[in-house]
C-alpha cells in the first residue's frame, strides 16, 4: 500500500524524474574525504536556518526587548538553551567549513577552467557567510555586540566620497539603536538568507552543469581547449554514480559534524556568552568580536595611524579583487600542488598571519583590561597597613588596568611585579606624579599620601 501511494505521488510530481538523474549524474572517480566540505558547509547552513527559525519565534527584535528575550530563550525556553547552543556552534563550523573548502578548491587548482564561475559564486557565498556572522553579533544586543558594530561602522565612514552614506545605511540612522538592530535583523534573517540561498541554487547547477572537478594528478594539465572533451571521456571511462559511490562520504561527514555541534551545544550551551547589556555611556568597554574576526581586530590595532585608513579601505578591496581574479589568471596549466608551491605556500601563509593576529587580538596587549579584578591578599601579602591601602590604591586608581603583578592586570604597560628591583622609591614617586610614554600623569589625581601608599606597596614588588 505504501509501495502504491508513493508511485501514485510520484507519477504526478515527477519527483523521481528530477532527484534521480541528480543523484545518479556520474562523477570522477577517487573523489575522497577532501571533497566532502562543500557538502558539509551546506549542511551547516540548513542547520542555521532551522534553528534560526526556532530562535525567531520567541527573538523579540527591539532594542528594549531584545537583550531579555535571549534570556529568555537560554534560561527559560523549552530547549532554548540548547537551540542556541546549535545556532551559535553551528554559524563557527559553518565559517570553519567554508574557509576549509575554499582552501581546498584553491590548492587543488578546481576553480581552473571550466568552474571560473563555480569559484565566484564560492567566493559570494564566503562573503554572505562572514555577513551573516558579523549580523549576528548585534542579535545579542549586549555590550560586546554593540560596541564592535560602533567600531566596524566607524571604519566603513572612512571610504572617501561615500562613507557617511554606508555608514547611515547600515545603522539606519546616525547612530547605533532600535533602528540598528532592526535593519540587522532583517539582513540576517532574510536578506542574506535569501541571496545564500540564490547563490547556493547557482553553485550546485554549475556543478552539475560542468561536473566535480577529478583529482589533481601529476604532470595532468587543464587545456581549454580540450578539456570538456577530455573530461566526458574521462567520466566515461572510470566514472561512478554519485549516489551511493561518492556521496555516502558526504552523509557520514556531515551526520558526524551534526553530532560534535548537538554534542557540543548540549554539554556547554551558546559558547558566546552574553555580556552586559548595550549602554552607550560606557566608554571603558573592551569590545572583542566574534572569534572568526579578531584576527582582523589584531591587524587593525597593530596598524600605525598614519596608514590605517589604506589598510582600511584598500586591504578588504585588494582581498576581493585578488579572489576574483585568480580564475581567469591562472584557469589553464597543472592542477597538482606539488606542482603549483606558490599554492601551498600562500595556504600556509595565510594559516601562519590569521593565527598569529587570532593570538594577539586575543590576548589584546594594547587594550587596557577595565574588568581585571582587585589583587588577592595572598599577592599583596598583607590585608591592613599601608601596603594595602596602596594596592587597593593600584587597582582603584586604574594601574592595574594596563601593569601586570604576579601575573593579574594589563598588558598594555610594563610588568610590575618585580619593579623595586629596577626602580628606587623617588624613581617610581617621579614617574607616577610625572607620567611617561603612553602613561598619564597621576598628580592631579592622588594625594600626597596617595602617593606614599602607592610607592609602599610598589617597593614590596621584588624577587624574594
């Protein structure tokens, strides 16, 4: 019976006519593991929008509502806390699986001839990919997301001629607010979506249109003007179907990758926590963005000011202009990367820079440390005394923002734990009253007995 209603369906729809030539359109043989990412960042994708909706119904998106309703959501919510462990899991391995595809496609030379337009349409959806990321960030309405949103259209207002105007366009105003979140809102839940979607539409019709690119061989080389007919004789000759042969690899990664995101979200929850909620009149703020950006966060604190504005503007349009342009530079020739170095040593190098910068903008040795907590009585080593009044003083007075003691306070200034070891009593008075590089002057701001009480507890800073 079951049998009969599935052929009776069938015959109407013609499902079978359409999916089975799809599933059963032969591909090279030898296709392994590193062929399975683009499927997996698809099904990475599917996972946002289902779990994206779910959010939606209870996402209330107004800047006096928004902040609570995540609350809601992780604390109180049937399985909202979970839910949003996924989505937020789930949009990291979708960045992660993406940046691992394209990779994959760049080191194996598969944008070459006849895929040109595979590769831009690639490269369209990494970008709707960050878009979606960097949208999301404001989702959570909370200090963080706020101030890197400032800091991102601050930046944006520096393209000469229109800036302002993007800048207006983005935050729907002239500064971030209800209005802000609004416009995000509907770009990360529809606008982008809908352009993914599009653009994933026109990705998988050029991959059925001009085939799966074969595996890269030694001293095989792609030749315009052959190449179509090698490669229908090649899939002739040793293709298989893609269903089961190839694409059982792709379920197995992607019900894998699944289960680590579930697995994950179960066990920790959203992994981003939220932070306080958005107050514009907090200046001491330490916006970090999103780990998939605070590379870019390092190289824009480590740029010197007189050339911030070019790596600004220039850098993110050289990296768009670089990405179109290298299918039609270099779409003949070996695929094989042993056979194209520079392939690999780009590969690495971008791995080696964007690891780097991760690391420093993590770690934010420029950025003073406004929530560094006061110094422990076992640091200090006394709880009453002048001593003590003079570390209460340290923290108070916001040394302890920018110096380091025993491992606790800031990068941004020398380590101070050892500093009586450099420095005399009148050397440290002089330099706290009288400031120096990149530190301001204290005299205005503490008394003379201030200043005792910090200069007694500094000179308790040495090797014992």
């Amino acid at each position: 019976m079951r049998s009969g209603f599935w052929h009776g369906i069938d015959d109407r729809i013609g499902f079978s006519s359409v999916l089975m030539p799809i599933l059963k359109h032969p591909v090279p043989r030898g296709t392994g593991w590193w062929y399975v990412l683009g499927s997996a960042t698809l099904f990475s994708f599917i996972v946002q929008v289902a779990t994206g909706i779910a959010l939606a119904t209870a996402y209330v998106p107004a800047a006096s509502e928004a902040y609570n309703s995540l609350q809601y959501i992780t604390n109180v919510a049937l399985f909202g806390r979970i839910l949003r462990g996924i989505h937020d899991v789930g949009g990291s391995a979708m960045v992660i699986l993406i940046g691992l595809h394209a990779m994959r496609v760049f080191l194996f030379g598969s944008y070459k001839f006849p895929r040109e337009i595979n590769w831009l349409s690639g490269v369209g959806l990494l970008f709707m990919t960050l878009g979606m990321a960097f949208t999301g960030q404001l989702m959570r309405w909370d200090q963080n997301g706020f101030w890197t949103v400032v800091i991102i259209v601050q930046q944006v207002g520096r393209v000469p001629w229109i800036g302002t105007w993007i800048a207006q366009f983005l935050l729907g105003g002239d500064t971030v607010g209800g209005a802000t979140l609004s416009r995000f809102f509907a770009w990360h839940v529809f606008w982008i979506p809908a352009l993914i979607f599009g653009l994933i539409g026109l990705h998988l019709y050029l991959v059925l249109h001009v085939g799966i690119s074969e595996p890269p061989k030694l001293g095989r080389v792609v030749d315009p003007a052959k190449y179509r007919q090698w490669y229908q004789n090649h899939l002739q000759r040793e293709g298989v179907p893609f269903w089961p042969d190839a694409a059982w690899r792709d379920v197995v990664f992607a019900v894998a990758m699944i289960s680590i995101v579930v697995a994950i979200a179960v066990i920790f929850g959203p992994i981003t926590a939220l932070t306080k909620p958005p107050d514009p009149t907090i200046i001491d703020a330490t916006p970090r963005p999103d780990w998939y950006f605070v590379w870019y966060f390092g190289v824009l604190a480590l740029t010197p000011p007189t050339i911030e504005d070019l790596v600004i503007i220039l850098g993110p349009l050289c990296l768009v202009a670089l990405l179109i342009v290298i299918p039609f530079v270099g779409n003949a020739g070996e695929r094989h990367p042993l056979r194209r170095p520079w392939t690999i040593a780009t590969c690495v190098l971008v791995i080696l820079m964007v690891g780097l910068f991760t690391t420093l903008g993590t770690i934010a040795p420029w950025s003073p440390r406004f929530d560094a907590p006061p110094l422990s009585a076992q640091v200090v080593g006394t709880t009453s005394g002048q001593v003590a009044e003079g570390a209460k003083l340290f923290h108070d007075r916001g040394c302890e923002y920018c110096h380091t003691i025993a491992g606790n306070g800031g990068l941004r200034g020398p380590d101070l734990t050892n500093v009586a070891d450099r420095l005399t009593s009148d050397q440290m008075t002089i330099r706290i009253l009288n400031g120096g590089t990149n530190m301001p002057a204290f005299a205005a701001n503490l008394t003379p007995q201030e200043t005792k009480d910090l200069v007694a507890f500094l000179d308790t800073r040495k090797q014992r």
